[in-house]
C-alpha cells in the first residue's frame, strides 16, 4: 500500500497540481476574489475528485486518471485542517517521498534545518517559519528570490497581503493548510514582561 501510494504522490504531480491551481485560480479571479484560498471551503466541499475540484481541467484526457483525494489519502496520518492530512508526519513516518527534482527521480532534497523567528507587533504569538518542514518539499529556489529575498529585514509580510496570496499565501491556502490555522505559524509566545 505504502509503495503504491509513493507512485502516486511525486513532486513532479504536485508541481503539476499546483500549476493547474495557479491557472484556475486566475480564471476564477474576475468571478470570486476568494478562490485562491480553496482549503477554506466547507469540509462537505474539500477533496472533490479531480474532475469536479475546480483545480484540474474536467476536459483533460489525465484528469480521469487521476486519483480521488479520498482515496489517495486515507492511509496517510490525519490532520485538522485543509486537507486533512498531515503531510509532515507523512514524510516523517516514510509514509510519502516526495521527489526533490521532477527530471532525476534519484535526486536527493537538500533539507536546511533552520527556524527563522518573525516578531509581530500587538499580543499575537510571533511566527516561527521552519525552513526543515519547507526544504523537505521545496528547493530554496521556489521561495528566494522572487518570494522571499533572503536578508533579514527584506521581506515586508502582512496578513493582507497573505490573505491576497501573495508571500506565504502563495502556497498557504492552496497547497498547503489555509491561513485560517493562526497557531500553527504563530507558535512562539512573547517574553512576559518581567516587573
């Protein structure tokens, strides 16, 4: 089982899944500003098959080839959100091996073991962006530069411009869990003041 479902689940299949997004989601724009944030829909309307999904094209000969999310999912560990799958134990566990180049199946990831701590203003728990989590999936070169420049102090990061998908929404409430799950980045509590 675990095999199959490796065959199934590449990096090259969610590059390509991900390219579709980018296409739906600008032809949905002009309807539904919001369409960009799918993982958000209610759970009743969460892992439509492909053909249905609003992501792939319904009329393309590999679309019925495809399998359901329910399917291809249900082996792996649960999450709460998006997806509900928690596609970091999956990787943890061996359950997944996501490929790290599309072309050379035999490539291995480079994976950077780096938290980066982003202090927000107000009383919102600061955010922690582990780049392990990220670089297990990604090449740094899908984020920098055209992303993130990487020198601290280079990136201006808002909420708005998340929620517009853009810097860390532009894979968060596509592709991964949406940005409705606050404390999974904002994770590190403020220093109490001390009297």
């Amino acid at each position: 089982m675990k095999r199959q479902f490796k065959r199934h689940l590449t990096l090259a299949g969610l590059i390509l899944a991900s390219l579709g997004i980018v296409v739906m989601h600008n032809a949905f724009a002009d309807n539904n500003p919001n369409a960009f944030n799918r993982l958000m829909k209610p759970a009743s309307e969460r892992n439509a098959p492909p053909e249905s999904d609003g992501i792939h094209d319904p009329t393309a000969d590999g679309t019925m080839m495809l399998q359901t999310p329910r399917e291809a999912f249900s082996a792996l560990p649960k999450s709460r959100s998006g997806n509900y799958v928690d596609w970091n134990r999956a990787i943890d566990e061996m359950l997944i091996a996501p490929r790290s180049d599309i072309r050379n199946p035999d490539a291995t990831a480079i994976v950077f073991d780096l938290n980066i701590v982003r202090e927000v203003k107000g009383s919102m728990p600061d955010v922690v962006y582990p780049h392990k989590q990220h670089t297990q999936w990604l090449d740094c070169a899908n984020c920098h530069p055209a992303i993130f420049i990487p020198m601290k102090g280079a990136n201006q990061i808002s909420m708005a411009s998340i929620l517009m998908g853009e810097k860390c929404g532009v894979c968060h409430g596509k592709v991964a869990f949406p940005v409705s799950e606050c404390r999974r980045c904002h994770s590190k509590a403020k220093p109490v003041d001390q009297p």
